[in-house]
C-alpha cells in the first residue's frame, strides 16, 4: 500500500524510516507540504494518507482526497476534531488514529508548563544569562498540600494526577464519562473549579468542551489559580482568558496548545512579524507561559507513534480489524 505522508518534517521521517523495513508491504513518499483542499490533489495514487494535529481535513479537503481514491487517513496523533467524519463516512474514507502513544510525555510537559510559569525558571534564565542574579519578580507558591483539579480523566489525565501526588497534591477530576475504576476522587466540574489551586486541561475538543474555560467559568475558580491547557486551543476562550489574566485572576497561565493555532505552529516564523494579536498579548504577560504544541514531543512518543501509525495502515491493508478507527 502507497502511503502520502502529509506535514512532514526530519524527526517524522527518522522515526517513521527506523521501523519500515518491518511493514515491507507498506510504502510511503514523505511531503513537507501539508493537507489541505489545494494540496489534497497530490494524493493521486496513494490509497492512504498520514495528517498531524495542524493539517485542514475538513469537507472539501476530504471531497478532494475521495476523487484521488484515497480509502484511509492516517492520523499520527491522538485528536481528530480537525477532520470532518461526517465527510469520510460518506465517501466510505477510514480513519484511524494513535490514541494512546505517550500519556506521560504529555503529562509530564503539563507540569513543566506548571512549575515554569509558577516558579519563572524562564525569566530566570534570561536574567542570570545577563548577569542579573537578583530575584525580583522570580517569586513562586509551593504545590505541595495544594489541590490540583483534571479536567479530562483519560491516560493522560490519570498520568497528569499521579505527578501531581508525587508533589503532595490533593487530586479532583472532573470528566463528562467517570471512569469509576480510576483512583481519583470526582467532582462536578463546579467544584473542581472552586477548589482548585492547579487547574489542567485534557480533555478532547467537542462542541460540548468548546470555550470551556471562559469568563463565567474563570469567575468561578479560586484567585491566584494556576491554568494548564496542553490538549486542545479550542477548550479556552483566548479573548476571556486575557481579561482574566488582566483582572489577575492567575497566579500563572501554561499554555501548550491555543485558538489560533494553524498550519504555521511548527514553522519557523522569527524573522516574520506576529501576525495574531492574541498571541502578542499572551506573550507580553510575565506569568503566562507559551510553548508551540510540544508536549508529545518525545523520543518514546514518536516511537509509539511511528509503530501504531503503521500497524493502523497494515492492518488496513490485510483486511484486519481497525482497532484504532474513529468514526462519528
């Protein structure tokens, strides 16, 4: 089977390469360009192709990949909200994803965000590089007998709760379907934002989860809160989140993921002027801390990735289940 990948850079191509002797009845031809309706075009001839997170598979995207024959997408990545399944169930176009690569790599990332925007381990670094050993504006809070509150109680969020009792934390979770088998104490989300000190997204983007954080949401948390989001853009009302960061209402804002987030995250743009607005103002707040979508990016992640990626395109080809398929 032919397989157009899609968005790609070197480190997609190392992982991807290190394992393909394994699957000799897989090829695939690597594009730096990424998916979108102008480029869906260049899939003539593939049966498959592989999209990240930042690729448009929307309708005409979708419309288009169906008129060069294309049977599978393969999502190297564990969201989906940015493909249009209503379109390739139409057309009869198999999904499949990666659902499960990494939780703690994403985990792990989230309490970075926490500890640098908390502690100014990044301002610290700038200031001691200039020789400026003082510790104005460097002042933090202890997590140790805080209360951390998960949003989304999925691997990832379960990784995220056990690092947060290593640091001493009571652990809420609020999650649209409890998992009962979880060791985590539930609450509604209310709650959760009441009590919490610490406050971390991973839950997926819905129509439900949209703007889930927002002004009425925000008044309802604890001044002096700390805001991780490392799962979707689209959970946090950007424009809200500003006034609130204004208002003071956060100790500390991590941000891995945000709205205007788009085929340009994983591009080098420092010779470029910002073009968003929004993104200049969360970059001009000292206690907000902005990293590009990185959170996956792991050597054991992209391990995983590369491997389930390929497994979900081998047993495609051999007519196997698709134990990782989205569907609507």
């Amino acid at each position: 089977m032919n397989i157009l990948f899609y968005g790609t850079k070197k480190y997609d191509e190392e992982f991807f390469d290190a394992i393909l002797p394994e699957y000799p009845e897989l090829s695939i031809h690597y594009l730096e360009a990424n998916l979108s309706p102008e480029t869906a075009a260049l899939a003539a001839g593939y049966e498959a192709i592989c999209a990240f997170v930042n690729a448009n598979i929307g309708a005409e995207t979708v419309e288009q990949l169906h008129r060069q024959g294309v049977k599978l997408i393969l999502m190297r990545c564990a969201g989906y909200n940015n493909v249009d399944l209503k379109k390739t169930a139409e057309y009869g176009i198999k999904v499949a994803r990666v659902p499960g690569y990494s939780p703690e790599a994403v985990a792990e990332h989230a309490m970075a965000l926490a500890l640098t925007a908390n502690r100014h381990t990044h301002k610290a670094y700038i200031k001691c590089r200039e020789n400026d050993f003082s510790l104005n504006g460097l002042m933090g809070v202890d997590l140790y007998k805080k209360t951390a509150g998960i949003i989304g109680t999925g691997k990832i969020g379960m990784a995220m709760a056990r690092i947060c009792r290593g640091f001493g934390m009571r652990v809420l979770g609020y999650d649209m379907y409890p998992n009962p088998n979880n060791d985590i104490e539930y609450v509604t989300l209310d709650e959760l934002l009441a009590q919490s000190d610490l406050i971390s997204l991973h839950c997926p983007l819905t129509e439900q989860t949209h703007h889930l954080i927002n002004r009425e949401s925000i008044a309802k948390m604890k001044d002096g809160v700390i805001l991780v989001n490392t799962s979707r853009g689209g959970l946090v009302n950007t424009e809200e989140l500003i006034e609130g960061i204004r208002k003071g209402k956060f100790f500390a804002v991590g941000l891995d993921v945000y709205e205007e987030e788009n085929d340009k995250v994983y591009e080098d743009l420092s010779g470029t002027i910002l073009q968003s607005s929004t993104m200049a103002r969360l970059l001009s707040f000292p206690n907000v801390m902005v990293t590009s979508h990185q959170g996956f990016f792991t050597r054991e992640a992209l391990e995983a990735i590369s491997r389930i990626t390929l497994e979900n395109a081998a047993a495609f080809e051999k007519g196997e289940t698709l134990v990782n398929e989205v569907t609507k």
